[in-house]
C-alpha cells in the first residue's frame, strides 16, 4: 500500500475471497472485501504503522484491532437521483459520479437497507426529473432519523409533504427533516430519535455526527472508562454529543466542549432532564480558533478528545503546557493523530496503549484511541 498520507492504493492481494457484495468493485464504498481477514487486518495495521512512522511514533503498546461486523453501519449518506428512467438510490461509483443504485449493503444495517425501496418511490414524488438530493440516515435507539438535502431550492407544497409523511408512517421512520444540514427544518416526529449515554439519552439535531457504528462506539466508550483511571474532573474537546465522555457520570463532574451550537443544546437539554447540569456542561467553543489555554486546562484531570480529520494541533500544543496527567485521543485520521501524537510526546507525555479501531469496514479507514500519561504521573 501507498505510505503517503491520504493515499490508500490497494494492491491486489496474493489470495482472495469472495466480495460480500455484488456491487464490490463498481461501488465507492469498499475498496477491500477481497481480502481475506488476516490479509485485511495486516493490511489496516501497515496503514496504521505508516502513519506513526511518519512522526516517529512509537506506542508502549499497540492492541489487537477491534473489528465491527458486518450489518453494523448504523449512518448512511446516500444519494437520490430522479432520472427519467426512475429513481436512483445509492453511492457513487469509484471514481465516478455515476450511481450504484443500492440492492444490498452488507455494511449497513439491514434497517436502512429495507428504506432504499420506498425512498425511491419517495423521490419520484417529491424530486423533479434529473433532481437529486442527500439522505442522511441516523439510526437511533429509537429509530431512523432522515434528514433529507436537496441539491437544489425545492419547494415543499403540500404535495410533497404528504408525501414524506406517507413514507416516514410506511417506514416507521421516527424522525424527517428536510434542508441545509446548518439549519434544517424538522418537518415531522413521530417519536423522538434518542441515544442513550449512560445515565443521560440525549435527541440528536438532525444530521447529527454519530459513530459510525453501535459496536464501534461501545468499544471506543469501554476504553475511555476503562483508562479513564477514575478522574473526578474530565474535559471532553470536540465533544458532540458527549458519546465518550457522558457515561463517566454521575461520578466525574464533566465539560463538554464543541463547536456545533445544536449539538451543545441538545446535550445541555437532556442534562437538564437528567438533573445532571449541576455536575456537567456543554459549552459552544471552536477550538481550532480558540483552543482551551493551558490555565483553563490544568483544573482537569483527563481530557479525551475526538477531533476532526484534520486533527487537534492547536488544542495539543495547550495540553503539552498544561497540567493534565491523562489525555485519551480518538482519532479517525492516523496522520493526523501521529502529528498531535508527537506534540504531546515531545511536551512530556507517554504513549502507553493505543486500540485500532475498524469501524469503517471493508474500506481503507482506520480509526483508533489512544492512551497518554504525563512522565511522572502514575
């Protein structure tokens, strides 16, 4: 495979198996189902062991990855497409904007999988011919959360919305919205889509990031409580929904700090329904431009972060100043993480465990989290 970053060429392997999936090949969506699992797995690693190389990274302890199975994908971005030949639901093709109209997807739960009929009839009411819009599909505790994007202004008549009514009563979907993922609008709910973290069940805006995966997000979660070494006072950065860090209540008293102002609401409110806001806050704060300061830092004793692609330099180079004696880093880029890796090694951190985390299967993405404690610190 290729050692630069953000380049995954996938060279045939030197046995195979048999794809999963029919589309395997034409869809843009997996790149490895052909390998067979030991390949696969060494396959992830080298990519993993390409990035820490890359800023001479070298964890105490590298864990056995943590693979999810198949059917476990519970978001999906999909595209609709209104051609004249009839309605298109699906990924692009590799290296195309073409469309593989979805028959199957051994990734994706077969929940949402049973949606793709009745969202193209869907289309074809609502979308004009050679229209196209985005499916955003959560799906919740409760159900299927969908925020629909159209590509264009599109004008929702009555028509239209009875229309999307009709589906989310056929579908049993709980949630759908409609609009810019900024500021979409919530056209109806039929029962509130909910996650439940610990002691807390948070209603997630519409579009709302999750992990990718109920498994994935349960193995992420058990490593932050399990390393989290029973601190009493955690800064979660780059929060969301508090997925990581809200499960440490009602023992820790918790910041939440994120960028997306309903993602900070929707925590706030369902504190506020778990009594809890006397113990945890989120607080709306971009931390790219405005990281938390070493000072504001050092009354914590663990900060978990869980950054974007482009990683946490700016926040690493506070933690590195500051006091914290544990940091856990999730992170689903590992040359990012490698860079902000190295940050808090040079300012006086060890790397002790680090967990890969197979949450995008069968694709070329790695995820992972990380465990750091300051020299001198246990």
């Amino acid at each position: 495979m290729a050692r630069r970053r953000g380049v995954a060429a996938v060279e045939p392997p030197p046995r195979t198996r048999e794809p999963a999936c029919r589309h395997f090949g034409v869809c843009g969506g997996c790149a490895l189902q052909h390998y067979p699992d030991d390949l696969y797995a060494a396959w992830k690693l080298d990519r993993l062991r390409a990035a820490l190389d890359s800023a001479a990274v070298t964890p105490a302890t590298i864990m056995p990855m943590a693979r999810t199975p198949p059917g476990g994908r519970r978001r999906a971005d999909l595209t609709l497409r209104h051609t004249r030949a009839g309605a298109i639901v699906g990924y692009a093709q590799r290296r195309s904007h073409d469309l593989v109209d979805l028959g199957e997807c051994p990734v994706l739960l077969p929940a949402i999988i049973a949606m793709a009929v009745p969202l193209r009839r869907l289309i074809e009411a609502i979308l004009p011919v050679n229209d196209e819009a985005e499916a955003i599909v959560n799906w919740t505790d409760t159900g299927a959360d969908l925020l629909l994007v159209p590509a264009a202004r599109l004008t929702l008549d009555l028509a239209r919305r009875e229309a999307i009514a009709a589906f989310a009563e056929a579908t049993d979907v709980a949630r759908v919205s409609w609009g810019s993922r900024g500021k979409p609008e919530i056209l109806l709910t039929r029962r509130p889509p909910t996650l439940r973290f610990g002691a807390v069940v948070v209603e997630p805006p519409p579009g709302a990031f999750l992990q990718a995966s109920f498994a994935g997000e349960a193995t992420l979660r058990a490593a932050v409580k399990a390393w989290s070494g029973g601190a009493r006072r955690v800064v979660d950065l780059y929060g969301g929904l508090g997925t990581l860090s809200l499960p440490l209540l009602p023992e820790a008293r918790l910041t939440i700090v994120e960028g997306g102002a309903p993602a900070v609401d929707a925590v706030n409110a369902a504190l506020r329904k778990a009594t809890l806001a006397g113990v945890a806050q989120a607080v709306e704060r971009d931390l790219k431009r405005e990281p938390l300061s070493a000072e504001e830092l050092d009354e914590f004793d663990l900060a978990i972060l869980d950054p974007p692609m482009a990683g946490a330099a700016p926040q690493a180079r506070e933690l590195v100043r500051s006091r914290v004696p544990i940091v856990l880093y999730a992170s689903c880029d590992p040359w990012s993480f490698a860079a902000d890796a190295r940050t808090l090694i040079d300012g006086g951190y060890r790397l002790e465990r680090l967990l890969p985390v197979d949450q995008f299967l069968w694709s070329t993405h790695i995820e992972l989290i990380a465990l750091f404690r300051r020299i001198g610190n246990g």
